[in-house]
C-alpha cells in the first residue's frame, strides 16, 4: 500500500465530508461530519453522534476503526 493511501485512510474526517465509520466492523456513525476540532468529531445523520478524536486515532492506529469517505467527482 501507498503511502499516500495509508495517511488518507488514517485522517481524521474533516468538517463537511459524509463519512461511515465503523469500530471492529460494527458501524457507529454515519452522515455528514458538522464540527471537528481537537477533541470531537461530531457526525449529523440520524442524530448526532460525538466521538473523541484520541480513541479515534488510536482505533485507526491499531485498525480497529475504519473511514469510508464518500467520493464525489
């Protein structure tokens, strides 16, 4: 794998992306991240789910979290 490919997957979603994120396979959240800063990440779909971004980075880390961005062209 690409370098390049292994530091996008590891970014923390930024404000404005539609994500789904998953912990151990399960999804947690998914919709459109409103707010990201230092200590959350707070994603609007069905509700709004706040996630802190330490055990976020220690998830993609350690791979038991995964991002699936959408992509728009």
């Amino acid at each position: 794998m690409s370098l390049l490919r292994r530091i996008e997957r590891n970014r923390l979603p930024q404000v404005g992306e539609v994500v789904r994120i998953f912990q151990h396979g399960r999804l947690i959240a998914s919709g459109r991240v409103i707010c990201s800063d230092r200590q959350f990440v707070s994603v609007a779909g069905k509700g709004i789910v706040d996630l802190d971004t330490d055990e976020l980075r220690r998830g993609l880390n350690d791979g038991s979290i995964r991002i699936e961005r959408e992509v728009n062209f």
